[in-house]
C-alpha cells in the first residue's frame, strides 16, 4: 500500500499504475465514507429545489433568471418570477426518488429561495476530530497520511442529506479520478480535452472521488466530492493579521496571485471567492484553493471529474451564482448586476488594521488627505493600482491609532452566503398599520439584520420619495439593496446570517445602526459612500445625490459589487492587508475618515514609496516598508478568522417572512424577522436607504437591483462587513455577544468614504444599473417630542430593562437590551414602528403613544417630581400612582431604600436615555424621543404582586360560589386585566415597566387563574367566551 500511494502526487502514470492506485483510493473510501456523519436541518422540499441548481439547461442564463421550477410526469419545468415559463427539463433518477416518497410535490410551484439555510454540524468520532483543519456546515477538511505522503481530504457535500441517517453510505456509489488521468489545461476553447489546471500558484488535487446515489445509473447527479489535494503549511489571513510578512514576501504573494488568477482566465475559469483563507502557503508560494464559487466558460467535464468547478448551468453564468463572502464579493455574484473589485489587494500592502479601515471606516475629507499622505509615504500614487502599487511600494500602509470595530477578524464572518435567504425571510404582512413604510416586511428571525433591514427601508423611501426615482427595472429592491448594504458597503452587518458553525458564537453582532449610517453617508478611503454604491447598483441609476442621517444618542470585507449584486466593480481587499500592518489593512478598508485624515494617510504611504495604493504592481514594485498607521484602533478589525468566513447570501432571503395585512404604509411589508440576529441596525439602515433611493432621488428599482436584500448584502459584506458578526459565523459559544449596538458607525461609514473606500451610499448606489442619482448621504439627531410633525421614515433605537429577577431558582442579573427599529408613522397620538424581531408578545408592528402613563407603588411615586395630571389610578383592583413621562431620574428624590438600586441603574442607563432615530438624504425634521424607564426597588413590585394574587384569589373565590349573574362581564374584565399585569413580567420594547418574575408569586397568580377558568366553566353561562378570553390572560 505505501508503495501504491507514492503514485498520488505522480503527475504522469502507466495504465497499470493508474488502475493500482485506484483500486487502493477505493479500499480506503470503502473504509472511510462509514465514519462519516452529520446532521442537517434541510427538508426533502430543499433538496428537491437544490436538485434544479446543479442541472445543465439549454440555455445557461435561465440559471440566473428562474424563480420558481415544478415537476409534472418526468419533466421539470423552470419559470421566472411572473411564472413564464424558461425551459423543461429531464428529471434525475434523484429527484424521481423524491417524488415518489413525496407525491405531494408533484405539479407544484416551489421557490427558489425556499431552500432554507443549512445549520447542520458533523458528528465525527475522535480519531477525525483530531485530524479536522477546517470545518463547515456542508464540507470539512482533514489531514491524511497515504504511505508517506501528508496530504488533506476535503469533504464538499451538494445534498443536504448525505452522510446523514436519511442517506448513509451504504446508498452511495463512487467514481475515482486521478490527476495522472489528464494533461495541463492550456486555453479556454470549449471542448472536451480531458484537461485540468496545474500552475505554480493554484493548489494540485491528487485525486477526486466523486458520489453519486447508489441507483444514478447514468451518474447525471453528482452529490459531493472527496478531494485529495496537496497540504499547505498556513494560509494569507493567518500571516497578515500575526503580521508575520515582511514587504517582499508580501509582494511574492501579490504577484503569485495575479499570476494564478490570470491562468485560471486563460483556462476558462474566474474565481468568485477571493478572499485571504483561500489562499494558501507552500515555502512562501501563495497557492490559490476553494473552487466552490466559480464561473466556468468552457463546459469541460475534466474541471468536475478533479474538483474545480460542480455542474450545472448557475456556474456557467457568473450573473446566477448569488452567492459570496462578505468583504470579498462584488455585484455580479450577489446580485446579478455589474461591478468588481478584489479587495484582498489592500490586505496585502497594508497592516491588519489599516486594511479593514481603509475600506469600511468612513471618513470626511480631513482623514482622507491626512491617509493620503501616509500612503504616499510609502512610494505609492495610486494605492488602487495594484501593478503600481506591487512595483513601488517601499513599507506597509500603516495607519496610527486604527480601532478594531471596522476589523472581521474572525474568519467565520467571511464564510460564503447564499444571497437568496433573504427572500425566505420576507413576509407579506397585508393590512399591517405602516403608511411610508413598504408592507412587506423583513422577517429576520436569528439573523441580526434588523439595523440593514431598517436602513434599507429607509434608502429605498428615500430614493421614490425624496429623488422621485421609478425602479422600472427592478434593480433597487429591497432585497438588492440589502444585499449590497451586507456584502459590500458594511458586511459587518451580515453577522445576522447565522452562518457561523460554532453555536457557541451566535450572537456577538452589536446593533449598531449609527455606524452603517455613517457607512451609508460617508466615503471610506478605499470606497464611495454607501448611498452611492447603493445608488450605482442598477443600470436606471437615480440622479447624483447625497445621503445624510440624524443622530440621536450613540448608541465579511472581501466582497464587491460584481459578486453581491451583479454590478461590475471588482476590487481585491486581500492585497492591502499583504503591504500593510494587520491593524493599519482594516483601518484603512472600513474606518470613515474625513479630507484631513486622507492627507495625513497618503503622508505615510507616500513615505513607503507609494504613489498609488490601489496600483498593485506600483504597490508591489516599489513599496518599501510595510504600510502602518500610528495609535490605530482595533475596532475596525475582523480579528476573530469566524468573522470572515464565505456566506451565502440566499441566508438573507431565508430570514423573510411574508406577513400578510400588516398596517405599514410607508415601509415595505417584507418583514426582515431577525430574532436573536443582531442585525436589526443594518436592517434599519437599509430601510432608510431604500426609502431615500425611492423618495429623495425618485428612483424607480425596475429591474430589482436595489431590493432589501441586495443593499442589505452590500453593506453587510463589502460598505462595513463588522455588520456580518450577526451572521453566527464564530463558532466560539464563550463570544455570542460581541458585537456593538452602534447604528452611528454604520451611519458615518455609509456618509463618509474611507481611505480606500467610497461611502457606503455610493457603494450601495452603484450596485445596479440604472442607478440612483448621484448624491450625498448625511443624517441628523433631533428629538420627539409631542408636537413633533412626521415627515419621513426613521431609525429608532429601543431599549428595554430587566432587573435582577430570580427563575426556577436561578438568579439574574439586571439587563438592559436594545434592538433598532423604523418608524413609519405618527398617527392619532401613537409611534407607528416596525418590529424587526417580532413574536406573540412583539408583534410586527408595535405602537406606541406620544405621551403614555408609567405607573408604579404609591409609596415610591409620593418622592418623585415633575408630575402633572391625575396622578392616581384605581381599577377597582389595584391602587397606583402615575408617573409622568416627563420624569427624569437625575431630578428625582428618591427614598432611602431605593437610592442605592436606582444610581446604579442610572449608572448603568445614562448612555442610552436619549435613543436613536435615523432619515436620509435631504430630511426635514428626523427627531428622536428618549424612552422613559419606571425602576423601582425590589420590595415595591414584591408587594404588587402579592396584590395581584390577592386580587386574583377574590375574583377565585366569586367564581367558586358561582357569583357571576349580572356582574359577569365586569369580572371577566378585572381577571384580565390582572393577568395582563403579569403576563409580560419584564420591561417591554416601549420602555414600560412589567411586574418583576418571581416564581412563587407567577406560580400562584397562574393556579388562581386556572382555578378561576374551571369555575367559570362550571357556571355554563358563556362557557366558550369565557374559555378563550382567560386561556389568552394566562398564557
């Protein structure tokens, strides 16, 4: 066996040597595949709808236009979105299994963005486990021994249900291809030449197995690979952000990779997944790896056989793969529309933290001249040049003083995402009470991406209202845009996807909608503004115009417009990182600077013989010290590697819920339902760049470039991919909470450009074509306040408080959450918002009124002041004083008792008093109302439900003796609304104080009322009205 295995990286071999080795690669697969398991939260509706993505029609580009597909008799039919029929299809012996165990399925329309998102893990024993280099949802790497030779083996799953108990291998058959079988790729002709690419810099695979289902007699449907393929010592990221590159090993890396690329162009292949993990070290060699996102041009059947490109038509056309990694995507990918640019480029000249700032920090022009200067330092005129920039670079950019936030450091944030999620995550919410806002409402369930989501809304009102502007061609959807928004102008925001396989990490995406405005606003150094990547998106731009937000209170980096929307602009963010300090890359990629700041960073480049950063070859050539900024902040880096990992955007779609007969009016009804995502400040921040494309620049998205989830994408994965922490991406369970409610960064990083950077407007702006006018992007702070006159959509932060409370004998401690939300409207003397994380409790809109009540103990209210009105309140049942919303606790004169509880609260709540709200471009009056909370010490609400059970216990008893008669209606009123004081036992979104949960007391209150229930139920009077009205107070 050890001599046999000696043939694997043998380029050339005999018949006889061939069949040899196959025959030992079988043996080992027949051993191996057993140990093989895994879970998958997929359903066979998924895989039958996968099943259409790896077919090969008669005409490619129906792979980019097909919406929905349906199977009558033994053909497939494929449509768009008005249901016009595209082609027919054969269909496979593996979707005839399904039907047959699904007879259900049959002559029905399914959607192609009903295939849910992918949250299954692996299942290995010990022995792999501990061979595990990487993992992900559907593949998995290991590192094997053949005889002497170390190699690694890739496991790439394409059906959601294999190596699971649905489908073990036992049901699989195999095909073993060796690399010996063919000849070096010379050309991009399309024939059949069993060729296969070999070049210096793009990894070897040894041998391919491919799977097929046991009985796939013509093996037309290939459901995975087992790929052996030569083993690397570390990969780009891992060195640039240890810093462990010097210049001219980062300008061998540069050109190695340029070279790779351009003969993976000549063979007919383009790689769509250019981010820093998927280029790999051998003795200082960058090797380029990971096929699973490419756009093949020939046809030829060998780059299947040996695992560098899957069939099916999506990956012959690049306008259909809709799919990529966030901060390493452009348009053409994830949304069909022009526009690339490799932002890996800027990784490598520039340190780890200058390269995220320059691209997603936004910035006015102050910061730009002061980078500027920096650059120039290092020898380099153009720092998007990437020749010039790769011949003349003389040091790293380096940016003093880079922080963090604008850093995807860990690399599962960079994971690819399928774009078409977001559809499955909108919800058409009919006659829901929004007027401004769009009645589709995103349902984000766990994504986090209800500050996109939000703005998107906003941009897209924007854009109709205030630019007149008439998408004809569909190219400014919600969904465009809030893909644009995710992937490229912010992809911090793609956090929300939940895309991360470690569990454990699942919530560190921060609400932090004022930095995705700012995004959307400013350029960065690197990057236009948000608004006006959003506003170039489409073909049908809206007029030039800026965009602008209003702050109230403060409160994955690779992708680019090609691959997030499917407009061209390709930029290589990796290639700053490799001539710049790991802090000074992320700086200078995501950090929103002003003209100042440019000119002090083009001093320091400038120093490092750099005349043009984005020149690569100048940067390369004749950079002499690797780039860095002094005194640079972490808070633009993606330190964690799980914040960079590739998403697939179609994890967006699958967080829209379609919720019928919602009241929004002028917000969409798709309804971004993030639930524990953390991505409710990108989500909001999409709305306003929707509601700003639409309204300010009158901007009509015909073509759909510009949807909710398109510029959600954009900004989350390319204008400020820190957005994408919400995606669950980190794997790391001890860091689920990492991630700021910032909504002021991501509205400077929209409003300001970075040093690298367009603002995230202008990112965002040029995601389609046509696209919105060119303009500027800005916001404003202001107040609500009782005469407030509504104008136009905003961003509004919530804030909730949950005081020390103790659950089945557990103790928690207080808690204060925030969750960003838009408002559409001020109507009959109520806040009219759209919830992004709703539930029975949160319905998806919430309303609230402009001047409401808080009550609490008399005891504490007789020391409070400024109170007006009627301050006591009396139901017959309880017995309260009224706190006025005027109250503010700095002015209060607390009891002895509570003064020490209540500073810490204040303490604890002083930065978030006054809450966010957010509007775009050219906005009258955007004004923000600080949400009031009613604290009160433990003993009072103690006392207040021991009332409640009292009270409960009365209303019990009456009901035992059958003293209903006449008074039976008033009874049933006072059971509920004594149930409704403990049925939220905590602070809800509107800042009212609930009753604290103490087990006993909840657990007494709730036997009362069951008890109560019986009773009624006894009297026979009105049994079922009574049944259902106390089922609804006790549930």
């Amino acid at each position: 066996m050890l001599k046999e295995f000696c043939f694997l990286a043998a380029l050339t071999l005999n018949e006889d040597e061939r069949a040899v080795l196959r025959t030992e690669i079988d043996e080992w697969v027949k051993c191996f595949l057993p140990k093989l398991e895994r879970e998958s939260t997929r359903t066979e509706k998924c895989r039958l709808i996968a099943s259409v993505e790896r077919h090969e029609f008669g005409n490619d580009f129906n792979a980019e236009e097909w919406q929905f597909c349906k199977f009558v008799g033994k053909e497939g039919i494929i449509v768009d979105d008005n249901k016009k029929e595209l082609e027919t299809f054969k269909i496979t012996s593996f979707q005839k299994k399904i039907l047959r165990r699904n007879p259900s399925f049959e002559n029905v329309f399914f959607g192609r963005s009903e295939i849910k998102e992918e949250t299954g893990f692996w299942k290995l024993n010990d022995e792999l486990k501990n061979k595990i280099i990487s993992e992900g949802g559907e593949a998995v790497i290991f590192l094997e021994k053949f005889g002497n030779l170390k190699a690694a083996v890739r496991i790439h799953i394409f059906d959601a249900f294999l190596f699971t108990t649905n489908f073990g291998a036992n049901e699989l058959k195999w095909k073993t291809n060796l690399i010996s079988d063919f000849e070096k790729a010379e050309d991009r002709n399309k024939n059949q030449k069993a060729v296969v690419p070999f070049h210096e810099n793009i990894v070897k695979n040894y041998a391919n197995v491919e799977l097929f289902q046991i009985d796939d007699e013509n093996e037309e449907d290939c459901l995975g690979w087992i790929t052996i393929l030569e083993k690397c010592e570390t990969n780009v990221r891992n060195e640039l952000k240890k810093e462990n590159l010097d210049l001219e090993e980062r300008k061998k890396i540069a050109i190695g990779l340029q070279n790779g690329f351009d003969y993976l162009m000549n063979i007919g292949i383009e790689h769509f997944d250019k981010k820093l993990e998927n280029f790999l070290l051998v003795g200082g060699v960058a090797k380029i790896c990971d096929f699973g996102l490419v756009y093949e041009m020939t046809g030829r059947r060998s780059y299947r056989q040996m695992g560098y490109c899957r069939r099916g038509s999506k990956f012959r056309d690049d306008f259909a793969l809709f799919s990529g990694s966030p901060g390493f995507s452009n348009q053409m990918q994830l949304t069909g529309d022009y526009g690339g640019e490799a932002n890996y480029f800027y990784f490598l000249f520039c340190d780890w933290k200058t390269s995220w700032s320059l691209i997603y920090r936004p910035i006015d022009e102050k910061e730009r001249k002061i980078i500027d200067k920096i650059i120039q330092k290092c020898d380099i005129q153009d720092i998007k040049n990437e020749s010039h920039v790769t011949k003349n670079i003389t040091q790293i950019i380096s940016l003093p003083n880079v922080s963090n936030s604008f850093c995807l450091d860990d690399p599962n944030l960079t994971k690819s995402c399928q774009m078409s999620n977001l559809k499955q995550q909108i919800t058409k919410c009919v006659n829901l009470d929004i007027k401004n806002l769009t009645q589709n409402i995103l349902d984000q369930k766990w994504s986090n991406l209800c500050v996109p989501i939000s703005v998107t809304k906003l941009l897209r009102f924007s854009m109709k209202n205030d630019l007149s502007f008439v998408d004809k061609d569909d190219e400014y959807t919600f969904e465009k845009i809030l893909t644009n928004l995710t992937m490229a102008v912010y992809p911090r925001s793609m956090a929300g996807l939940n895309l991360n396989p470690k569990n454990e990490e699942n919530n560190f995406q921060t609400n932090d909608v004022e930095t995705i405005l700012e995004r959307i606003c400013k350029k960065t150094y690197l990057k236009e503004s948000g608004w006006e990547i959003i506003r170039t998106q489409g073909l049908s731009q809206t007029d030039k115009s800026t965009c602008a937000y209003e702050r109230v209170s403060g409160s994955p980096g690779f992708s680019n417009q090609n691959q997030l929307t499917g407009n061209y602009g390709r930029e290589e963010n990796y290639f700053y990182f490799l001539f710049c300090d790991w802090k000074t890359s992320w700086s200078l990629l995501y950090r929103p600077i002003d003209e100042n700041e440019r000119k002090i960073i083009d001093k320091i480049i400038q120093k490092c013989n750099i005349q043009d950063i984005k020149n690569e070859s100048h940067v390369i050539e004749n950079i002499t010290q690797i780039i860095s900024l002094q005194n640079i902040s972490n808070s633009f880096c993606l330190d964690d590697p799980n914040f960079t990992k590739s998403c697939q955007m179609s994890n967006l779609k699958q967080q829209m819920t379609k919720c019928v007969n919602l009241d929004i009016k002028n917000l969409t009804q798709n309804i971004l339902d993030q639930k524990s995502s953390n991505l409710c400040v990108p989500i909001s921040v999409t709305t306003l760049l929707r509601f700003a494309i639409k309204n300010d620049l009158a901007f009509d998205d015909k073509n759909d470039y510009y949807t909710l989830d398109k510029i959600l994408t954009n900004l989350t994965m390319i204008v400020y991919p820190r957005s994408l922490a919400g995606l669950n991406l980190n794997p790391k369970k001890e860091e689920n909470n990492y991630q700021t409610n910032d909504v002021e960064t991501l509205l400077e990083r929209i409003c300001k450009k970075t040093y690298f950077k367009e603002s995230g407007w202008e990112i965002v702006r040029d995601q389609g074509w046509p696209k919105p006018a060119e303009s500027t992007c800005d916001n404003e702070k202001v107040m609500l306040n009782e005469n407030f006159v509504f104008s136009r959509p905003l961003s509004v932060t919530g804030a909730y408080f949950l005081p020390t409370r103790r659950i089945d004998g557990i103790d928690y401690p207080e808690e204060v959450f925030f969750h960003q939300m838009t408002l559409d409207r001020i109507e009959n003397g109520e806040y009219v918002l759209q919830n992004t994380q709703f539930s029975v409790n949160h319905p998806p809109v919430i309303k609230i009124k402009q001047t409401r009540p808080y009550y609490d103990s008399s005891s504490f209210v007789a020391n409070l002041f400024n109170q007006t009105g009627d301050n006591f309140y009396n139901d017959g049942v309880l017995k309260m004083k009224l706190v006025n919303e005027t109250l503010f606790m700095n002015k209060n004169c607390c009891i002895k008792s509570h003064r020490s509880k209540l500073n810490n609260l204040k303490q604890m709540l002083s930065p978030f008093l006054q809450n966010d709200l957010f509007s775009f471009l050219d906005c009258n009056k955007i004004l923000s109302r600080p949400f009031h909370y009613n604290l009160y010490g433990t003993g009072s609400y103690k006392a207040r439900l021991q009332a409640i059970a009292e009270a409960n216990a009365k209303i019990q008893e009456e009901l035992d003796e059958k003293k209903v008669g006449v008074d039976y209606k008033v009874t049933i009123l006072q059971l509920n609304r004594v149930h409704r004081c403990v049925k939220r036992p905590e602070v809800d979104v509107s800042g009212h104080a609930g009753v604290g949960r103490i087990a006993s007391m909840w657990s007494a209150c709730r036997r009362a009322s069951l008890a109560a229930l019986n009773a009624v139920e006894k009297t026979g009077r009105r049994a079922s009205i009574a049944t259902r009205r106390l089922s609804r107070a006790t549930n």
